[in-house]
C-alpha cells in the first residue's frame, strides 16, 4: 500500500526562493531512493485559531509563512529503506543542502491512504487539512469521507486525499498529535483537497456552506480541533 509522509512547518517568508530551491532539490534526490511523488504548498490562506491552526502547530511567527507538503511512497518498506539510505546521503544533509527553516518546528508522519477520488493536476490550489479522529470511528469516519467526495468533485474538486496515521511521531517542540489536541484513543488525519485554482476553490467553498446536504450532519470527530487551510504548490515531483 501506499505509504504517505506528511510535513507541516514554518519558513521565513523572506527565506521563500531558498525554501523552494531546498525542497526541489530534495525531491529529486529523494527520488533516487525510491521516492515517487512530492508535493510542497506554501501558505496562502491560513487561518490563525485560537485553540488548533496550522501556525499554533508549527509555532510560526509573524514573518514566517507555514508550509505544507506531501511525499508519496511506493510503500512503507520502499519508505523505510529509503529513509535509511537518505542518512547516509550527504545531498540530503545540512552541508550540502541546509534547511531555510527551523527544523526543530517541522511536524511529520507517516500515513495509509483510506479514501481517493480524481485524480491529481500539475499545480492549481490546495486545502490542506489535520484532524483527530478517535480511532474507534475508523470505518465510520472512512464512510463519510467517502461519500462526501463525490460532493466536493461537484464543486469544482478535481482529487480529493483522507490519509489515516500510521506512525506520527511525538516531538520534543512540535508534533502532529499536539496540532490537534490528539487524545490517546485518537488517531491523526492528514488530508488535502485539490482545486483548479483558487477561484474555484472560493466558488466550491461558498457553494458547500449553502448546501443543505450537510445541514445537521453529525461528523465522527470533534470538528472544533480540525485545522485547515489555503496553499499554492511551489514544488512537484
């Protein structure tokens, strides 16, 4: 199955033509160890909330701006191997390519796919999404994904991704499961929506709020704690 690594973090705004020159180098060098898609989004609408957001999750300053990306794996073992042989690659290292950010704020994990629909495009917009979902609701959370992509498609959507955690690691700064306030009997969510284009986007998101579909729908997690937002892609593999 296909193995998703998810990452959010904070850059310096000032630092944007570095980030995207460290991530497209990184991807291709990845890529020789087995990697077989990347994308990175910087922010462009994100929300600051007052209890979950994605600038909370990665402790982003005033003048950073909070990334969001994804790699795509072949599998977990293609993504174990290859991770391993990452270390030992000095292209990957800070000589050679030093991170434009803090790395000690950079939120990661791995992840399973659990519901897809369409298919992805070369640049146009993306929703990203982080939530806790208590892990007893797996099936029923899966259901309800599933029968909302098809919603969103009509909107203008063209590929829509509900990654369940598989290995979200705790950090000693920042991590997925303190993004959301993840309980222990919680389980991480790492999803993203792509659009056309931000029109698009705006359209669909306007047409959603009006549409009496979702009118007093009960969602198997605590919607409170779902963080989200708006990103253009900068980078592809």
């Amino acid at each position: 199955m296909t193995c998703i690594q998810g990452f959010v973090g904070a850059v310096p705004t000032a630092n944007r033509a570095a980030f995207i020159d460290h991530a497209a180098r990184a991807v291709q060098d990845f890529r020789d160890h087995g990697l077989v898609a990347a994308v990175e989004c910087w922010g462009d609408d994100v929300p600051s909330g007052e209890v979950t957001s994605f600038p909370l999750a990665v402790k982003a300053e005033a003048d950073e701006t909070v990334i969001f990306s994804w790699f795509m794996w072949p599998s977990k073992d293609v993504y174990d191997a290859g991770m391993k042989a990452a270390m030992a690659d000095p292209r990957l290292g800070p000589d050679q390519n030093p991170m434009p950010f803090d790395g000690k704020r950079l939120i990661f994990g791995t992840f399973e796919p659990l519901v897809e629909h369409g298919a992805p495009q070369k640049g146009g917009y993306v929703d990203g999404f982080a939530l806790a979902v208590p892990a007893a609701n797996r099936e029923e959370f899966r259901k309800q994904a599933a029968a909302f992509a098809p919603i969103f498609a009509e909107y203008g959507a063209n590929w829509i991704m509900e990654c369940w955690e598989e290995d979200v690691p705790d950090g000693d700064v920042t991590d997925f499961r303190r993004a959301v306030q993840a309980k222990p009997d919680e389980a991480v969510v790492f999803s993203w929506m792509q659009w056309p284009d931000k029109a698009t986007r705006d359209a669909g998101s306007a047409r959603m709020m009006q549409d009496n579909k979702f009118d007093g729908m009960e969602m198997p997690f605590d919607g409170k704690r779902m963080i989200f937002g708006g990103f253009v892609p900068v980078v592809e593999l």
